[in-house]
C-alpha cells in the first residue's frame, strides 16, 4: 500500500513540476508576475526533480542557469537512487 502511495505522489508531484516550468516560461514571455526560483527547487525537492528537469529541456526555460542546467539534474539522479534504494529492500 505504502509503494502505491509513493509512485501516486511522485506522478502528481512531477506533473506539478513540468506544468510549473511551462507555465513560468509562458509568463516570462508575457513579462508577467513570475513562478519563484525558489518555488522550482522546493518542488524538485519534494520528488518533482524529474518533471521539473523534462519541463525545463521542453520548455527551454532556465536552461542558462548553472544552478538550474546542473542542479536539477543532480537532485533527480539523487532521488533515482534513492528510490532504487526504496524499492530494493
């Protein structure tokens, strides 16, 4: 039950993540009120790594920033392993 809940979260949580890139991206555009940086990376944090790394090469949204080019990707291959750790025991 507990895994169950899990991978449903994780979905959610990294459809939240890729919608959010989309939607910054959509209103940097327009010059509108902005998503915070800090927003992003709290939602990668929470296992939104992954969508919010697809949503950034979809999107081509904060792709000049290290932090973001590098660190997103690093936080998903973090949660990867500990996921494979999870599921492994």
């Amino acid at each position: 039950m507990l895994y169950k809940i899990l991978i449903i979260y994780l979905l959610i949580i990294n459809i939240i993540g890729f919608v959010l890139m989309g939607i910054d991206k959509q209103r940097a555009i327009r010059g509108a009120w902005r998503i915070s940086e800090a927003s992003l990376f709290l939602t990668a944090f929470l296992g939104g790594a992954l969508g919010c790394t697809l949503g950034m090469h979809q999107f081509r949204h904060k792709t000049k920033h290290w932090y973001f080019r590098f660190g997103l990707p690093a936080i998903t291959l973090v949660q990867i392993l500990l996921l494979f750790l999870f599921f492994k025991q």
